[in-house]
C-alpha cells in the first residue's frame, strides 16, 4: 500500500514538473498590465496645507486610500472586509470636525490619538484609528449590538472626542450611546428619545441633529443636547426629493438644491441654489463653495459664511466632458501659491459616471475611472486591417475563376500601391487616420485587440490590451440592468473581419426612468455611435439571443422576447434568421423555467410555449443561484477520448445543455444545493445531483462536455471543487448534426470531487480558436491570485489506484487535494483585489488565450496551456541558424559542383 502511494505521489509530483509554467524576472509587465482602483467615491478630505499634501478618502467599496494631489496616483490603500462588514458609515480626519477645536490629538504619552477614524459595519460594528502617513491601522475597538437586525440603520457622528451610536427604531425612538472615540469605552447609559415621527425614507443625520421631512416642514433633534427639544422648521414647499446632509456644517441640510438649517448657531446665506455644496477655508475664513453644470459648463463659485459676501478669487468655469455624467463636489481646499501672488484651490469632484475629477485653476488637472472597479461585461474587438491588407483583403473578395479579372486587380492594386508609396516618400501621400495614428492596427498573429469593458454605472471604455491605455470612453445615463437581477449585456454583432465595413458593437439594458428597453449601437474601435446610436424601444426585454450572421452586411441578429412574450428582430432584415430558433426563460427567485418557439411566417414573428419546468420544489423553496451554459464560439477538436483498450469513448457534446443551480434552506441540512443540466430546447432534464450542508460562494464553468463547480462544504468546512464529465458511450447517435428534439439516450456521468486550500470567486475555462490546445480551468481566488489548473488534475476519471488502464489513458491515480503552486499563479505578485469575474477570448494564435480578470482592479494578460508551440520563443537564435542555413547552402552549392566535376572527368576516361 505504501508502495502504491509513493508511486502515485512521484507521478503527480512529475506530472506537476511537467505542467507547470513560471514567469521569468524579465517578461514580469512585458504581457500584461494591472488597473488599481478605490470604487466610486463616497467621503473625501482635500489637504493641501500638510507638510505632505494628501487627499484621504473613503468609498462604496470598503475601502480606505491616500491619493496624490498632483496626479491621482495611490499614495497607500486599505481594502477592508466585504459588505457588510466593510461598509463605511462614518469616516473622520482630525481637524476636519464641525468643531474646529477638536484635533482628535493624543494625550502626551498615549498612543490613542489619530489621524483618521472610520466607523464600519453594524453587527459588529468596527471602528479604527488610522496613520495617515502609510495606511496603517493604529488601534481598534468593536461594538456588538443587542438587536443586529435593526443595527444595520444605524448611523455615527463625532463630536468632540466622543462617537455617537444612533440606533433609530422607526416611528417610536432612537437610541443614543456615547464612547470614547479612541477607547470604547462608554460615557453612560444609552439615552432613548421619544420620535414617533421617524421613517427610513424621509430621515437623515447631520453633523449632531437628526432630520425629517414632514410635509412644508422639518423636525429635527439635537442629539447631544441635554433639553431634547424638538425643533421644527417651515419649508416654502413639500421637498420633491430626499434630504441630503451638508458636510462640515452642523445641522444644515440640503433641500431641492437649497440650504436650510435647523441649528440656531448655524447661519446660511439665504437664495443659494446648486446641485452640490462643500465648505473649507479661504484666509482664514470659512467659505462655502457650489458647483452647478450649466451646458456642458462647470461652474464653481464660493461666499464666506459670515457675511454671504462672494469669493471671486476663486470663482472658475470650465468645459466638462459628457462622459463623467454630471459631477458632485466632494471637497476642497486652498493653499498659497509659490510665487505669493494669491491662493490656488483644489477641487475634487465625484460624477454619476463613478469617476473622480480634480479641478485646479480652470482645468481638470487629472481624473480617475472608477467605475473600472465595477466591471459587469467584456469583449475582445479585432483591430482593423492596414490600408495595404484592407486591398488585400477586397482583392481577395473577387471572382475566383476569371483569371483576367484577377490578374487586371492584382496589377491596379500594385500600381496604387506604388504611387501611394511614392507620395508617402515625397511628403504628399494621404494623413494616417486616427486608428492608425493611435497604433490600433491588427497584428500578424491576432494579439492586439481593443479590449471594451461595460461597467455597473453606464460607463463604457475602449482600452488597448496591450498597453492598457484608454482610446475611448462614452457614458449612458439613465441606463441600468435588466429585472431578475440581470445586468446589462455587450454584444459584438459585427467583428472587424469584414473590410471594409467597421465592427459594430450593442449595448443592451433598461431605462431607468420607464423599464422599457433601451440599445446602444457603437463602433468599438473609435467608440462613436453607429447605425442608430441610442435607440428607445417600447417594450421591457424579457430575454435575449444572438443569431447568425445576414449576408446584406454581415450584422448577427439579436432576438428580444419582451415581456408579453412576443418575439422582435434587431435590426429587422435579420428577421428570417429567427425562424426555428428556441428561447428560455428562467425565474431565479421561483426557479421556474419556461421554453418558446420563434416562427417566422407570413413576415411576422410569433412565439409558442413549448415547455415548462419548475426547480423550486413542492414547496417553491429553492432560488436559483447560477446559470451556466456554453460558449457560443468554442470549437469541439476532438469528439471522443481514447481508453486504455484503443476503444473510443464519445463525448455527449450538447450546445443546448443549460447548467442551473438551486439552493434552499433545509431543516436537517442547513442548505442544499442542487445542479441540473437541462436541454432547454426540449425542455428534458438530462442529469441532476444533490449536495448537502453546503452553501456559496459558488462559482460554475461549462465548456464541451465537462463543468466544474465549487462551493463551500459546512461539514468539513472548507472549498470544494466538483467536475462531471458526460458521454455518450462507445456508439455516437450522430456524428454529423445535434438534435435536442431527437436526442440520443441518457449521457453517462463521471464525476468527482477534490478538496481546493482556498476559497473560489470565479471560474473559467480557456479558449481558442480552433480548440485544439488543451483546456486549462483558470481559478480565481479570494486572496487576489489566479491560478491556471490544467484539467487532466480536475478529470473525474482518475482512477482511484494506478492502473494499466489508467496510464495507457495519460490519467495520473486521485488525490483528493489539489495542489496549487506558485509557478501557476498567472498573476505572480499583480493581486487583484475583489476579484469577480475572469473573462477569456481566443487570438489569431490556436496556442494563446487571453484573459482579463475584473472585480475592484484589472488584470489583462495571456496564458498558452500548451506552451506556444505555434511561436518561436523569444530567445531564439536568427543568427545561429542563419549561418547553419547559409552554410549549408554554400556546402551544398559546392558539393553540387565537385560532383558534376567528378562525373565529367569519369566521362573523358
């Protein structure tokens, strides 16, 4: 028995040699690039008065960050714990507090003072005392609430040394409990006041009094007052939007653009109108500023507080692209010029696109796109072809048997190229066009790509996969995803292969303001719109296909059912295309699935219910999770796997099987987790399984005829990962054409499953373009790192003990633990934060893949599962062979000659 597990160890030890692939020190950024993003700003302080000028800030992310003044770059950041637990309710910089005195200082011989506080989470709820020089967390305490189901409303505040915990219980009180910030410790008994007015949706928290909407007035609360007076303030009109909370100005909020306090130590300048406010200093005297977009204009003005007089030192306008949406002021701050000559302000702006904008003396000096950090959709665009392949490419369209035709087109398009030659030598040929100035020109081997990334806030980025640099971005207001928890959707309808028409690619998603459909058609390559640009439609989109390819101009249909479950074509000509197509649909909170049937006749669409499943069970428990199916544009190379006695056992290759997965609480289980795999053209369930006490995160991949799934075993309690693998047997029903409607028996099913040392964020498989490299399973983890598995490590048929079979197959024996070496890591030490999601594509290489993984930073790189054997590698001697080459040219040339010498000479004797 020893014997056996040694000998399985070496093999699995000298498969791993074989399999694994490293990363030189000098091709470390040479085929990839990272993004470093914080998310989209939530709490900001701009300073510039400290010895080391500093904006701290604080985001919807959960995370912490120091950025640059100059550039924008990351100082230092923290990424703190997932939501809930890392939703920051309260962030605090000392000497930024509404009281000016307060410098959050430590006592002389205390390490307790800080630079920065943050409050975060509610059961428990956190709180931190920062170093805002590196990052670094300097102390902490946390706070478990009694009842964690209301701890979730709760809010902070910060006055004077003590942090305030405000627990709201709607329409009866609010609890209040005061600690000392740096300790924990509590200053007394929490206080309850009596506020039977109070609602989630009408109610907010400025500085120390709590405010509500009530009708044409305002009724507030002073919280660290000791009368517990109600204070209610009239209103012009009943506010037409929510209440918004004045930074930096104690019991002043914002009303339909208006200031309005309810502090009667705290004045505003009456007739104020703009859509964002923030309060600073300018010598020395507190001012506040506003920003409105009037016309694709920002203006930025300002008034000291005391007397409402305006600071035209500092008013500026300036142009603000489309593509940030409509900008925020965070905050601000001034700072005396070098020269002396007056004050030069900072203003930092966060935008409805998710981006963060710094303007300085009538410019936007830099910007940051954080909606990056929220990736939701990915394609890979080819490039355009070079003016010389692009004639090519059109001479190569013409007639294949009319050879004069063919000769007269090769000798014009020589001729063309020789004058443009000639005109390019003399300085009079025809400008580079904008792609081709920008280098956006296809490669021989098909690895420069535009990489376009669709993201949760509407914006849309054209980014060089190579370089990274950003080509283009455009922003979709109003614009958000689809019911059933679906986001929007990036679809490529036309790739660049057609010269010289340009790829074209479509945006789907919903109105925000009515829930009709709304598409977006748009060149990926210059990113404008193209064929209709934004187009309302005036139904909801219920679900959506791709069809094939229309020869009028090489566009692929996209099929909509809308929520009456009619069936529409865009663009129309593609129409014919969708006779005989199949459509699901899939309820993920009933887990009920529907099939149609898409008629054409008579020049009319019409849809037919032609099945019906319910995953839910008998009591509708279960919810769906995760939806898996195939990549459309995989190729199957091989159809079969060849035993150990040469038999061929044949893959059960169905493009219609549809992975769903449910999980339901279960009395004795905790939760169950079910898998089907259901044809959803015929509707029939072709193979289920069941897996209990276990729970998400799980993360689903389907390619050929294998998937893999992992999840989180509560027994055992650790990762697991489960692949199942399903053939046809040794006879294939049909090797020619799939019919779900004539289906073969029931596949069979391998399965197994193996232990992972680390929890899974994301799965997918690796694609080419012929599908003739072997498939590698790229797993991405909670720590940052992606690790490339090939699947013969993953196959459900490794035999338990080594066998004849086994390696007459090439499968090592089963080890339930997978190995995950460094040398895998496809990211070595590039983490990526928050990872979510792994996109791949093919290239014009059948050996490389390329990969962008996406959460709260980018990765972009490419992997070859089997080596680059289509490549000659980098290290590759020319000159060595050149002169093997050379040499034995010229040994053969003169052999030739000696031998003809010779066979003369014989012939004179």
């Amino acid at each position: 028995m020893q014997e056996k597990c040694l000998l399985a160890g070496l093999s699995l030890a000298l498969l791993l040699l074989g399999t694994c692939s490293a990363l030189y020190e000098d091709q470390i950024k040479k085929f990839d690039w990272r993004g470093v993003n914080v998310g989209a700003l939530k709490q900001s302080r701009v300073d510039l008065n400290h010895f080391q000028p500093r904006i701290l800030l604080s985001t919807h992310e959960g995370v912490v960050a120091s950025l640059c003044v100059k550039t924008g770059e990351l100082v230092w950041r923290q990424v703190l714990e997932q939501k809930p637990r890392g939703d920051i309710k309260l962030l605090q910089v000392s000497g930024f507090s509404d009281d000016s005195s307060d410098t959050a200082a430590a006592p002389m011989g205390s390490n307790l003072g800080f630079d920065m506080l943050t409050v975060q989470g509610h059961a428990p709820a956190l709180v931190r005392g920062w170093n805002t020089n590196m990052g670094a967390i300097e102390w902490e305490w946390s706070m478990m609430p009694l009842n964690t189901e209301r701890a979730q409303e709760a809010l902070w505040f910060y006055s004077r040394s003590v942090l305030y915990h405000v627990l709201p219980a709607w329409r009866s009180h609010l609890e209040v409990t005061a600690y000392f910030a740096s300790s924990g410790h509590s200053t007394g008994s929490t206080s309850k006041v009596m506020a039977s007015w109070i609602t989630p949706e009408s109610c907010s928290l400025s500085g120390t009094f709590y405010v509500c909407v009530d009708g044409k007035q305002l009724i507030s609360l002073d919280l660290v007052s000791k009368s517990g007076q109600v204070i209610r303030t009239s209103l012009d009109a009943e506010p037409k939007g929510s209440l918004k909370v004045m930074a930096g100005l104690n019991g002043v909020v914002i009303v339909d653009g208006n200031l309005v306090s309810v502090n009667k130590d705290q004045s505003v300048c009456p007739g104020l109108q703009a859509s964002s406010y923030s309060v600073g200093s300018f010598n020395y005297r507190k001012i506040l500023a506003y920003a409105d977009l009037v016309s694709g204009i920002v203006k930025i003005n300002a008034v000291y507080l005391d007397n409402c007089a305006p600071v035209t030192e500092i008013e500026q306008s300036l142009p603000f692209p489309a593509h940030f949406g409509s900008p925020e002021l965070s905050n601000f701050d001034c700072k005396q010029k070098r020269n002396g000559e007056g004050k030069s302000c900072l203003f930092l702006f966060s935008t409805s696109s998710e981006s963060i904008v710094a303007v300085q003396q009538g410019r936007i000096r830099w910007s940051r796109e954080e909606a990056l950090a929220n990736v939701i959709d990915s394609q890979f665009v080819d490039l355009p072809l070079a003016d010389t392949e692009g004639t090519l490419e059109s001479e190569m369209k013409g007639k294949a048997g009319d050879i004069v035709s063919a000769f007269l087109r090769r000798i014009t398009t020589q001729a063309v190229q020789i004058r443009s030659l000639f005109l390019h030598v003399i300085g009079l040929g025809p400008p580079p066009t904008d792609t081709q100035r920008a280098g956006l020109v296809r490669d021989s081997f098909g690895l420069h790509k535009m990489l376009v990334l669709l993201t949760r806030a509407g914006k849309v980025f054209g980014i060089d996969n190579i370089s990274g640099k950003h080509h283009w971005q455009l922003y979709l207001p109003n614009v958000s995803g689809f019911d059933n928890d679906e986001q929007m959707r990036l679809i490529v309808q036309r790739s660049a292969k057609h010269f010289p028409l340009q790829p074209l690619c479509t945006i789907l998603g919903k109105d925000a303001v009515n829930g009709n459909g709304v598409l977006y058609r748009f060149n990926p390559i210059t990113g404008k719109a193209a064929e209709g640009g934004l187009i309302q439609l005036d139904y909801k989109i219920k679900q959506l296909s791709l069809l094939g390819e229309t020869e009028k101009d090489f566009v692929k249909g996209i099929l909509l059912l809308d929520s009456s479950n009619k069936v529409h074509v865009y663009p129309q000509h593609a129409t014919p295309l969708a006779d005989g197509m199949y459509l699901y649909t899939a309820d993920v909170r009933t887990a009920e699935l529907a099939g149609y049937f898409v008629k054409y006749a008579g020049g009319k669409l019409s849809s037919t219910h032609v099945w019906n499943a319910r995953l839910g069970g008998h009591n509708s428990e279960q919810q769906i999770i995760a939806v898996a199916g195939k990549n459309p544009i995989e190729h199957v190379h091989s159809q079969g796997r060849v035993l150990g006695d040469r038999s061929v056992l044949y893959k059960y290759i169905n493009p219609n099987l549809v992975a769903f997965v449910t999980q339901a609480p279960d009395a004795t289980h905790k939760s169950v987790l079910n898998l089907y795999l259901v044809d959803v053209v015929s509707g029939s369930v072709v193979f289920t399984i069941t897996h209990r006490k276990v729970r998400a995160p799980l993360s689903i991949v389907h390619s050929e005829n294998w998937l893999a799934y992992s999840y989180f075993n509560e027994k055992v309690r650790r990762t697991e990962i489960t692949t199942i693998e399903l053939y046809e047997g040794k006879t294939q029903a049909n090797n020619s054409v799939w019919s779900s409607l004539q289906a073969p028996p029931m596949p069979l099913v391998e399965r197994q499953s193996y232990i992972l040392p680390t929890i899974v964020e994301a799965l997918r498989e690796t694609i080419t373009e012929r599908g003739i490299t072997n498939k590698h399973v790229l797993i991405g983890t909670a720590s940052g790192s992606i690790v490339e598995m090939p699947w013969h490590l993953l196959d459900p048929r490794r035999p338990i003990a080594s066998t004849t079979q086994g390696r007459e197959e090439g499968a090592i024996p089963y080890i339930p633990e997978l190995p995950l070496p460094t040398e895998s890591h496809i990211n070595y030490n590039q983490t990526v934060a928050r990872l979510r999601n792994i996109y791949t594509a093919p290239s014009g290489l059948e050996s490389t893949c390329l990969v962008v993984a996406t959460g709260l930073d980018l990765f972009v790189t490419r992997v070859a599962p089997s080596k680059t054997f289509d490549l000659l590698k980098e290290d590759f001697d020319y000159i060595l062979i050149s002169i093997v080459l050379v040499a034995l040219t010229s040994g053969s040339l003169i052999v030739k000659h000696l031998a003809s010498r010779k066979l003369l000479k014989q012939a004179w004797k």
